[in-house]
C-alpha cells in the first residue's frame, strides 16, 4: 500500500482548510511568485521561501514547499513554523545551517516582512495597466508599466553578490510580469557571476593605478613652476586633476577594500558591507564626493574657457568664486544625500541604490554636462568666426582653443556614451561595462597626458630646468676638478720641502727659518709659501 508523506498530508489538510475558511471579511494582502496571501501567511511563506531559495542543496534536512506555510524537517519528520519572530523556531532552523547562513536567511525574511508592510501602505494602483506590485523570493518589486525593464540591487543575502551589480524584471506589454516554468521570473545572472565581477574589478582598479600614477606628477610639475603656477589657467587645472586624483582613489579603494572582499569572502556576515561600519560609509561619502568634484571641476573648466573665448579681454579678475563653487556645490550635495541615508536607509554602506534620492548628487552631475555641452557648441561658433575674421590669432590664444577642443570632448562625450547602464545579462552588456569602466577611469590618464606631458609650455620649462640642472652640474664637477689639481700641486710641493730632496734650497729656508741642517732639523723643513709658485688666480676664484 502506498504511504502519503507527512508534508504531502500538511499541503492537502491546509488547502482543506483554505476551502472551507469565511470569505465574509475582507483583508489587504501580499503578492508574491506564487500568489495572494494574507499578511501573516505572508511572512511565513516567504520566509520558508528564503530558507529554500537561498540554500539549493540535493539533501535538505528542512524543505519548504508551495501550498503550506511549514518547513517540513525530513530526518525527524515533523513541521517547523518559520517565525524569526519566535526564537525556539529560529533556534531550530538555525541548528540546521551555520552563523552565516542564519544570519542571511533573517535577513531575507526580514526583507520580505517589510516588503509586504509597503505593499499594505501603498495605495493600490491601476490594476489593469500595470504589473503589479510583488515579492519574487529573494527582491520586493513596485507596480511597473507594461513594456518596461526595473532594476533593483542584487541583495547581500546572496552569495558574494554585490549592491553595485543589478537584478532585472520585465513588465511585459499585457501588464503582467515575464513567467518561465509557469511562475514570474527575475533575472538573476548579473548577481551570480562572481568570475566576470572579478574581472571588471581588476580592469577598473588597474584603470584607476594609471590615472593615479599620471595625476600625480602633472600636479606637482604644475606646483613646481612657478612660471605655470601663476597662470589661471593652469590654478584651474591643478584643482580639477586634485578632484580626479581623489576620485580615483576612493574608486580604487571601494574597489578592493569593499567590492572584492565582498565576492571573495565566504563569510558574508563578516564582510565590509554586512558590517555597515564608519569607515565604509565615509568612503561611501568620499567616492560620491569626489565623483561629483569632477563633474563641478569639468564645470569650472568649461566655464573659465568660454569666458575667455566670449570676451579675451575681460577675463575673471578672481578664482575664488570658481574654487568655492568648484569643491562646495559638490560637498552640499554629498552631505545632504548622506543625512537622508542615515536617517532613512542606513545599510550596506549606502551601495544600495536609494531610488529618485539618486537625484540629489545625479542631477547636479548630469547638469554640469549638459552646460558643458552648450558651453562646447558657442565656443565652436566663437572659433569659426574668429579663425575667419582674424587669420593672425595669436599663437597662444590658438593653444587656449585646442586645449577647449580636447578637454570637451574628452569628458562630454565620454560621460555620454558611458551614462546608460546596459545590464550586463544582455547581448554585448558585459562588453559595455567594461568599456565604461575602461573610459571613466582612465579620465585622470588622459586629462593629465594632454594638458601637461604634451603640454608645449609644460616641455619647455622642463627642458628649461634640466639645462639648468646640467649646467650646474658641469659647472660643480668643474670647480671639484680644480680643488683636486690645487690640492694635488700643494701636496707635491709640501713633499718636496718635507724631505729636502733639493738640498740647496733646503738649506737657504732653514737659514730663513732659523733651521740649521748641522743641528738635525732638516727633517722639519716647514713648507714656505714664497718658495711655490703661486696658483693663478683664475684657478683659485672657482674654489
């Protein structure tokens, strides 16, 4: 005789009791992968779902299943109620996994609470022209309009996923969410492949060495110089190679201190981002900080150019409004996203996205390209006009043009072609992301190539000081050659005297001296400067 499982037993006495239930009130419920539930039912379901979902192992001690909401325990063959609310049920499902595994299950269970919580707080929506609103296991989604893609942070309950990568969802053009094997599904890819996250990482980092490596010198050439130095110009550019330096630096760091200790270690729940630390959230606030610099700085440099091509002979008296707006606006910004991230959403190192409070630092950012852009096409039409009208330009007006022309285009249409995020489970999205990892981390590289080691005036005075410093060298080597053959001369000379090889002359010193050879002293014949032929004074003058 065949025997019905325990847990089969459970599902069919729970959709017997699903039947017969009073339907007369009527209560908001939770949507999720596998349908509707009620807020209790809810969280047990989708924190059953996280233990089974998160933990895809052959032999399961707990298994979870789609019609009750128990974990059904298979070696003691009896039920468990996942209720984190409830510690003698946390204590049982946790003997089953490690610290770490625990850890991340009550993490999803919590996140799939708060999810149904918003769900019940949000007023529902056009049901029939929009997807709705839903937890898919691992991620809570909003309502979506037909025919769009959402994006959502991969989770860090997943193993060794990271915030920066994206889960994606379609909303298809009939309002009801993509399906495969008969249930709403997610794109998880981009999160699982810790291989070709590691790969960009190295790209990016090595990307960020090279600018580092290149900045670094060109502001100190331009420190150095004093010729250089006093230029606008040049002032403008030393701040703005400064917000690329410290840009890339925090990139390099979160790189490696953050992202790759995340997909590296298998202990999530010890890693940077699970500890939620002040370290981490102020090199959160230093990345996004410097990040915004550098599009103020582009600003500033746009600005001061297009003044001067508007108007050569009224250029700004003063920079001080310029490096006041160059390293504040940014700050403000920063600083009034990180208070809303404290207050609000104070996880994971705010790697998480924050939703349209993204727009806080993003808009000023992408306001700052767009003024570049017109600021490029007037100065275009200020060029042709002039290169038309005044054929004798002066040759370092034209060097004021070409450097407008590379420094624009280099950083405009740059961050242009890069400001789409293509997700990296798409045809060619991998690719991309490594192109515009390539493109914006080599800013520094290029902007510090152009504008100081090819740089003209730059060259010559290096050229100018290595001269210098040769010169100077010769001329040292030369006055140390002539102190040698001064000494050498004094010391033959004293040799000579020293041992009274010509005894005439010995003998007429000692009578000068008072030193008699019949007394002994010939030994002592001192050295007499009247009795050397004196150095020429030329020799002597270079001492």
């Amino acid at each position: 005789m065949y025997k019905v499982p325990g847990w089969r037993l459970l599902e069919i006495l729970y959709a017997l009791q699903l039947m017969f239930e009073c339907a007369c009130t009527v209560e908001r419920t939770c949507n999720s992968r596998i349908g509707i539930h009620k807020k209790k039912e809810f969280e047990y379901f989708s924190c059953a779902w996280c233990y089974d979902f998160l933990f895809q192992t052959t032999h399961k001690t707990l298994i979870a299943s789609e019609v009750v909401h128990y974990l059904y325990h298979t070696i003691e063959n009896r039920v468990i109620l996942p209720d984190i609310n409830n510690q003698t049920y946390v204590n049982d499902i946790c003997s089953t996994l490690d610290k770490d595994e625990c850890h991340r299950w009550q993490t999803c269970c919590s996140a799939a609470s708060a999810c149904c919580q918003k769900q019940l707080s949000v007023p529902l929506g056009d049901l029939n022209n929009t997807c709705d609103r839903t937890w898919d296991g691992w991620i809570c989604w909003d309502d979506t309009h037909p025919g769009q893609q959402v994006y959502q942070s991969c989770p860090l309950y997943l193993t060794f996923s990271v915030p920066s990568r994206q889960a994606v969802k379609t909303c298809l053009s009939n309002a009801t969410w993509e399906r495969r094997e008969g249930f709403e599904w997610t794109d998880y890819q981009t999160c699982l492949y810790v291989d070709d996250l590691k790969t960009s990482i190295y790209i990016g980092f090595a990307c960020s060495l090279v600018s580092i490596a290149a900045l670094f010198p060109a502001v100190v050439i331009f420190i150095r110089y004093q010729a250089l130095r006093k230029q606008h110009r040049i002032r403008l550019h030393i701040n703005f190679f400064l917000s690329l330096f410290l840009k890339e630096s925090a990139v390099a760091l979160w790189d490696m201190l953050v992202t790759y200790e995340r997909i590296t270690n298998s202990d999530s729940s010890s890693t940077v981002l699970a500890q939620n630390g002040a370290g981490c959230k102020i090199l959160s606030f230093l990345k996004i900080y410097a990040k915004g610099a550098s599009f103020t700085w582009m600003f500033c440099e746009g600005y001061y150019l297009h003044r001067l091509m508007s108007d050569a002979f009224s250029p700004p008296r003063s920079l001080i409004p310029i490096f006041v707006a160059g390293w504040a606006i940014p700050f403000v910004s920063t600083l009034i996203y990180a208070v809303l991230r404290i207050v609000y959403a104070n996880e994971s190192c705010w790697s998480t996205s924050y939703g349209h409070f993204e727009w806080i630092f993003d808009a000023p950012n992408l306001a700052c390209l767009l003024v570049n852009l017109i600021f490029l096409c007037n100065i275009l039409r200020i060029l042709l006009t002039q290169i038309q009208s005044h054929p004798n330009e002066p040759s370092h007006f034209r060097r004021a043009v070409k450097a407008t022309f590379v420094l624009i285009p280099l950083f405009g249409v740059q961050l242009f072609v890069t400001i789409y995020r293509i997700p990296t489970s798409s045809p060619g999205g991998l690719e991309y992301e490594r192109f515009s990892i390539v493109t914006n981390n080599l800013q520094g590289f290029f902007v510090a190539l152009i504008f100081c080691f090819l740089n003209n005036e730059v060259i010559s005075n290096i050229r100018r000081s290595w001269r210098r410093r040769v010169r100077d060298r010769g001329a040292s080597h030369s006055r140390r050659t002539d102190m040698t053959s001064v000494n050498m001369s004094l010391t033959s000379r004293t040799d000579a005297d020293f041992h009274c090889v010509n005894k005439p002359l010995c003998d007429i010193k000692n009578e000068n001296r008072g030193c008699s050879p019949d007394k002994g002293d010939n030994m002592f014949c001192p050295y007499d400067e009247n009795s050397v032929k004196s150095v020429p004074k030329t020799d002597l003058s270079n001492l």
